[in-house]
C-alpha cells in the first residue's frame, strides 16, 4: 500500500543538522518537504514550488527571518508560516504574530507539537482560501455591471 502524502512544507534553516533531521522526521510522516538554508532561497522555492505552510527560523544569516516572512506573505498572503528560534524576545514573537505568524516555537522543537502546529496551520490556510473563493464568487463580475 501506498504511503498518501499530505501537503508540501518548506522549512528553512540555515543549520543544516536542524534542517535536515526535522525534514526527514516530517517526510516519514507522509509530508512532501522542500528545504532552504536562506532566506533568499526560501523566496524563490515560494515562488517556483509554493508550499502549504513555512517553518521559518528568525535568526539566519543574510536575509533575516523577519524579512523573509514579510517578502513570503507578499508573494502569497495565503501561505501559512510558523517561526522558528533558539532564541529571541518575547516582544519580537509578538509582534510577528500580529503582523500574521500563525505560531512562534523554540527550538529545540518537539516533533509532537511541531506537527500539531502544521496540521493546525495547514487547517487555517485551507479556510481561508475557501473564504477567498466564496468572497471572488460572491462579488458581481465587473464585466457584467450596467
């Protein structure tokens, strides 16, 4: 029988242990995972191969976390990101919840909660686009106003 995946994550992370063992604990869950060790590179995989939700860590080299969740929801306000970090301030986490994170965790992360979070991300993102499709359909066609 035939492992059914669920949904395409992009985590990116500039530690690549982190990285790598997070995304072979997602794919034996039956995700599709897509990784990025950059910002930048998480910005043209959103572009080219857009995932469902993003974890994204805060603290990377380059392009920050912070900056690469706003260029994300610019490309795609629909796809969902969680962020990750070893360390930072609760008032960065807040105000990046308020600016759309769907959830902020600490790393170390427990695969258990991280998949909740997911699973729970991947929900809302389905949610909203259906309500983006009931609000395009609900809206009279501009082509068809006297």
């Amino acid at each position: 029988m035939e492992k059914q995946t669920k949904f395409k994550i992009l985590l990116v992370d500039d530690e690549e242990i982190f990285r790598e063992a997070t995304a072979r604990q997602l794919r034996v869950r039956g995700f599709t995972v897509l990784t990025a060790d950059s910002g930048e590179t998480a910005l043209d995989l959103v572009r080219t191969d857009p995932p469902e939700v993003v974890l994204l860590d805060q603290e990377m080299p380059g392009m920050h976390g912070s900056d690469t969740f706003i260029a994300i929801k610019e490309i795609d306000p629909l796809i969902e990101v969680i962020m990750l970090t070893g360390n930072t301030s609760v008032e960065n986490a807040l105000e990046l919840m308020k600016l759309g994170t769907f959830d902020y965790l600490m790393k170390p992360v427990n695969i258990d909660e991280l998949l909740y979070k997911v699973e729970d991300a991947h929900a809302r993102k389905q949610l909203n686009e259906r309500k983006q499709q009931r609000d395009s359909n609900s809206r009279p066609d501009k082509d068809s106003l006297p």
